[in-house]
C-alpha cells in the first residue's frame, strides 16, 4: 500500500463555500471562502482535505501551483486514489444501479 499520494486539483477561491467536488472530466475540485490573498485558500485547502480524509494537516502539502488554481497537492497519508475519493464520498460510480 502507498503511504503517500499526489493529487492534482482545481480550486475556486472566494466561491462562498468550502466543498470538494468531482469536476465533469472526473478532477478534483475545491471550492473555497477564503480569498487568494496572503496563502489564505491554500491555508483553507489543506485544512478542508485535512478534516475530510482524517489526517493532521501537516500531511497535507502543497508542492506545486502555490500561486495557480491549478495544484499539485502531496498527501501523506496510506491510500490509494480510488480510496482516498471514498474517503471524501466521490466514488466515482462504474455500475448502473439495477431497475
């Protein structure tokens, strides 16, 4: 089993809400309150997938796209991708649900 993960995401800052979504091609995406000043949305980033996936939020690491909406984010956490998307309730569903 891995014991780390990175991840790629967008982020949408000063949206009015903190929530993380599957885009439509299947990508992360965070929408953020704080806005992209001082390392505020980063700071709340790393908290929100701190709290989401139950880990402490110095294994949350930023380690590209600092200043982007585009990011690379390291998780250092023992999941794979597919289990860390559970963890948030975004499965992606690959079986129809039967009638």
């Amino acid at each position: 089993m891995p014991t780390s993960l990175i991840i790629e995401m967008k982020v949408v800052p000063s949206s009015g809400k903190s929530a993380l979504v599957l885009d439509k091609s299947g990508r992360l995406k965070a929408f953020l309150k704080s806005p992209p000043e001082d390392g505020k949305a980063n700071k709340e980033l790393c908290k929100l997938l701190a709290q989401s996936l139950g880990c402490t939020q110095s294994a949350v690491t930023i380690i590209a796209g600092a200043t982007s909406r585009n990011k690379k984010i390291l998780l250092e956490i023992p999941l794979s991708f597919d289990e860390m998307l559970s963890k948030l309730g975004l499965a992606i569903q690959t079986k129809l649900p039967h009638p």
